[in-house]
C-alpha cells in the first residue's frame, strides 16, 4: 500500500507540475507583445529610412514576419526586396538568423535562454518607381511613411493583439499629417501606442512645402498637402471647396461616419508613384505636382479623393471576408472586389460630380470614355468579368502592352456601368421612391463610430438590395460577372436617359487627359494608344492597326510620309475617310523599320453621351448636388 501512495504521490505532482508548466505558457501566449518602433526619416531625400524596434521574444527560434499582404493592395506586394542591413541584438550580442527557404517573408531569429526583447535595426531603401507603398515614396521635399515598410512582427498574434508604439524623426523644419494621435512638435514625432492594425492604417505624410487645409464637417477633417514646391500648395479657394462639399456629400450620401476625425494625405510631386490608398481614418492619395492648380491637371486628377474617401466605409468598414484578414501573412482573396473597388468607383465618380470636382458634363464625358473603351476591349470575349477579381494580384502587375485583350483590374470601370444599371432598376422598381443611395445608407453606412470592421459575403450584398427593392439581384449581379460577350454593359447608360454615341470631337475631358497625360488616343479609329514620343502602348484585338500587325512596343516613327506628331497622325485619319487610301505608318520595332498599310476610312471618332428624350434623365439627378436637398 505505501509504494502504490508514493507512486500515486509522484503521478500527482508531476501532473500538477506539467499543468503549472501549461498554465505558465498559456500566460505568456495571453499576454500580447508590446512593440516599440523608430523611425528615422531624416535621409528620405536619398530614399533610405532607417528603423529601431523592439520586439518581445521567447528563448528558442523567435519566427519574425515582414509585412507581404497589404490591406487595400489586394496582393502580397510588401516590398521586401529593399528591406537591408537588417540586424538583430540582444545583451549587447549580435544574433544569427535565416529566411525560410519556401516563404521569402518569415525570418527566423535564434534567441539565447534569458532573453525576452530583441533590438532590431533595419534599412527601407524606397524606391524610386513602382505602384502602392511598394512605390516611389520620396523626393528631395517630402516623403509618406508607410509603416508597413519598416517594420517586423512576432508569429502568434493578430495585427489587432500586438501594441506598437510608434516614433518618427523628420528632417529638419518638415510638418506632417497623419491620422494618429499624439505626434507633437520638433523634429521627433512620438505618437500614441496603438494596436499595429492601426499603425499600419495610419501613414504620416511630411515635407518641406505643406499646408493643412481645413475640411469642417461634422467631425474634423483636413487636407494635408505636400508638395516640391510652394506653389503648387496655391490652390483657389472654389477648389478646395470642392473637397469641403464632398465631406458634406458623403455625410448625406452615407449617413455615418465610422472615423475619429480624417485626413486627406495629398502628395504633389511629378517624382513619386501616383496612385491611391485608402485608410479607415485617412488615405494616400499621390497626384501630380500641378493637380490643384493647373484645370487641366484637375481633370485629369479627379475622382481620387472622393473614391479613396468611400473606401473608409466600403473597404475599411465593410470588407468582404476573404480581404479581412487577421495579420499581413494571410492570402487575401479577392472575389468580391467588384463590390470593394467597383461599388467605390461608381460612388467616387458619382460623388466627385456632386461635390462639384467635376460638371455634370464632364462627368457624363467622363462616363461615356468608361462606356466606350470597355465596349472596345476584347479579352471580354474570352475573360468574364468575375476573374479580373478573382486574379486581381497579378493582373495589378501585369504590363498595359496587350491590356485589351487579357483585361486588367476591370471590375473598377466596369462595374460604374453595373451599378448604374442597378440604381436605374431600383428607381424604375419603386416609381422614384428609391435610388442605389439608400443601398449604400443601408449596407455601408451603419453607425457612427470609432473604426472598426464588418464583414459580408455574396449573399449579403444582394440581401442588402432586396431590402431596398425586391428583385433578382442575385442572377442579375452574376450574369454581368460571369458571362462573356462582345459588349460592354451599356443598359444602365441607356436607362437613364442617355445614350453612347461618336463624333469626330474630342470632349474637353478627353483633351484634358491626353494633356496631363501626355498621351494620345486614337482607340476608337484605328484602335491605337501612343504616348507623347510614338510608343505604342496597345492596340485593340481586331481593328485596323493590330489587323494588320501593329503591336504593342512599336514606335510610329512617321505617317503617310511625314514625322510623327499628334497632329499628323489625326490629319491622316481625317484625310482618309471616305476614300479607299490606306494610312501607311512606318514602324521601328527595336532595330528594324517597316512600313505598315492601315485600311481605315470612318475617321476620328470620340466618344460623348447624347439625351435620349424619349426617356427620364436619371442621370441628371444622379449626379446632382444631394445636400442641398437633403437639407430642406
């Protein structure tokens, strides 16, 4: 009996050991990490940043994640090819690690026994091309931190668990916006901690040349400008208050805001990548260094702000689940992008016409190019609309030689022409009562309140509709999503009172375009695009140029003898309708000339929207200023 007790006395403790061992260890995974980050952007101008962080870490093999998934990028595009001098110390002790060999973004860290905090230093060398935070960040006068750039991650933990607390140093004199709290004044910023969702979402903008501009609103709202140069801050009063009425509008139009307070990050610079990036509090938006002062550049510019702004209720606040992930190492999946991206589009364009960014006419000028390039664009033949989502993470890197014919991120332009279609038919369904408005009060608007995210699905999108018209949503959204065809939806333009037609002038839109641009389009002639010098940079499938071999990365050197210009190749365009002579261009294709016979006699052709009479003109009061309204 006393050897079966001692027995059962030593089973007893080494149980009692191994759940004190267990209890031990669940209470150092319960307790999140604690992080500290430094930021040195003082050699922004020679497009090097600098970093210190701390990171709580366990005895053993510490596994470390750069940041690959990028919330509003939809791919893995974190740029870790210019992560450099990357070191990691402990006691003073330099440690080892390696790359996993199969995934480039996981770093193993071998941590001595008595070690809980690694001090990590890196380098971020920015880019000086590229597209999203992956992109050209920097010039001589300014610089956006993206914080997802700079920074490693312990494994085990949502980005909502761990706790950031972020520092920044500015070169000398700069100011800065961002949508975090804290910051200061001076040269060294100290913000407050904040989870590293948040961090993430809340890049800082600096420059030597900045201006805040005050938004109003009924929460604070800012435009925070940086540029190369001072006189590109010199906007005019009628322009900025553009921005202040699309803060009004996307009050009426949404009926909530799920932010603190926003901030527009408005970088102005010809040196860095254009290109937008929306945050839940705030959003990066990167145009040229002339865009809020030059009308041309204006044109050409618009709709940015107002799409990256419905991001922080369409993307940010509600998010398809297969995009809500929880940290930056999970696939995003990108299927419901069409609703994500393409109901922002058509809300973007919609409300950079009621803010007044745009006229109505140049908005319907603006449509009916979407309209027109899209029913000249081949590879929907092939390609239903639903896998330019689906495949979005490679087709965001694929090149614009042969565009036409693989189909790009379509789900944007494309689904202005779905969704319009679905406002026509719920206007038409409640004899006027409804609009795609109260969809969008209904689904993305919600409740004020800090940020925070809810997810759908498919169904929940076309539930969301039916509670505002009966209808079925479901086979008409994936009809247009997964049918191919040779045109593009046009019965949303056509519904509401307009239709597309061509004319030999171009629009005050297009021209402003291919101005700012520096581009010229011939896509609805002889189905061609060029840049200033000649280059081609596509060609549409099965109309006159690629009929004949004209190909994408072929320069057009001369036109029916002469050197190329605009002008000449737009004179023989004219010059040959109605005749049987052909356009000959001669071609350089790298080392070799080739003169080429272009059998095209319908001359210039632009695309306009022309009043249908015969029906109401929905379109009009689609793109009317709403507040007003609303206000009486």
């Amino acid at each position: 009996m006393t050897r079966h007790r001692a027995s059962f006395a030593l089973a007893t403790l080494l149980v009692l050991l191994s759940c004190i061992a267990s209890a031990q260890k669940s209470n150092l995974k319960t307790a999140p990490p604690k992080m500290t980050l430094f930021v040195d952007a003082t050699e922004a101008p020679r497009k090097i940043f600098h970093a210190k962080l701390t990171i709580p870490v366990t005895p053993g093999t510490a596994t470390l994640y750069y940041p690959k998934w990028i919330p509003g990028e939809h791919g893995p595009t974190g740029p870790i090819a210019d992560l450099a001098g990357t070191k990691f110390m402990a006691g003073g002790k330099e440690l080892t690690w390696h790359r996993d060999s199969a995934e480039m973004y996981t770093i193993y860290v071998d941590v001595p026994q008595g070690v809980n905090s690694l001090d990590v230093s890196l380098d971020f060398l920015s880019p000086t091309e590229g597209q999203f935070s992956a992109g050209a960040s920097a010039t001589e006068k300014l610089t956006l931190v993206s914080w997802n750039t700079v920074l490693l991650y312990p494994k085990g933990w949502t980005s909502d668990q761990i706790t950031v607390t972020p520092s920044l140093k500015l070169p000398a004199g700069w100011q800065y916006g961002t949508a975090l709290e804290g910051g200061g004044t001076g040269d060294t910023l100290q913000f407050a901690p904040v989870s590293l969702t948040t961090l993430v979402d809340s890049p800082v903008l600096t420059g030597q040349y900045f201006k805040k501009f005050d938004l109003g609103g009924d929460l604070k709202h800012s435009l925070d400008v940086a540029a190369d140069s001072a006189a590109a801050l010199e906007a005019k009063p009628e322009t900025i208050q553009h921005f202040k009425n699309l803060v009004t509008e996307t009050g009426v139009l949404y009926g909530a805001r799920h932010y603190r307070h926003y901030d527009f990050l408005l970088t102005l610079s010809d040196h860095t990548a254009h290109f937008g990036l929306e945050h839940h509090e705030s959003s990066d938006d990167r145009i040229p260094e002339n865009a809020i002062t030059d009308p041309d550049a204006m044109i050409a510019s618009s709709g940015l702000l107002p799409h990256e702004m419905t991001h922080s209720w369409n993307g940010k606040y509600r998010r398809p689940a297969g995009l809500a992930t929880p940290e930056y190492q999970t696939p995003m999946k990108g299927d419901l992008l069409w609703v994500y991206e393409g109901m922002t589009q058509y809300w973007g364009e919609v409300l950079t016409a009621r803010s007044g960014e745009l006229t109505q006419e140049q908005a319907r000028d603006g449509l009916a190019n979407v309209a027109a390039y899209l029913d000249h664009w081949p590879g929907r033949t092939w390609r239903p609309l639903q896998d330019t989502a689906t495949a979005a993470q490679v087709l965001y890197g694929a090149s614009h030689a042969w565009a036409s014919w693989r189909r790009s991120v379509d789900y944007y332009d494309e689904m202005i022409l779905v969704w319009l279609e679905a406002d026509t038919i719920i206007r038409k369904q409640s004899n006027g009562a409804k609009s795609l408005d109260d969809f969008a009060k209904l689904f993305l608007g919600g409740k004020s309140g800090p940020p925070m995210v809810v997810k759908y699905e498919f169904q929940d999108v076309v539930s969301g509709l039916n509670q505002v018209v009966p209808y079925d949503w479901a086979t008409f959204l994936r009809t247009r999503l997964d049918k191919t065809g040779d045109h593009a939806p046009l019965a949303g333009v056509e519904n509401s009172g307009w239709r597309l037609v061509y004319t030999d002038q171009q629009s005050d839109f297009l021209k402003a375009r291919e101005k700012a641009r520096k581009f010229i389009t011939e896509w609805y002639s002889i189905g061609i695009d060029l840049n200033s010098k000649g280059k081609i940079t596509d060609t549409v499938k099965g109309m006159a140029a690629e009929n004949v071999g004209i190909a994408p990365g072929m320069t057009v050197v001369a036109i029916n003898g002469r050197e190329y210009s605009a002008d000449v190749l737009r004179a023989a365009i004219k010059a040959a309708k109605g005749t049987s002579d052909p356009i000959e261009l001669l071609i350089e294709n790298g080392e070799f000339y080739k003169t080429y016979k272009v059998d095209y006699h319908d001359g210039l052709k632009y695309p306009r929207l022309e009043r249908d009479a015969s029906k109401p003109d929905l379109l009009s009061d689609i793109l009317r200023p709403h507040a007003t309204a609303a206000a009486k």
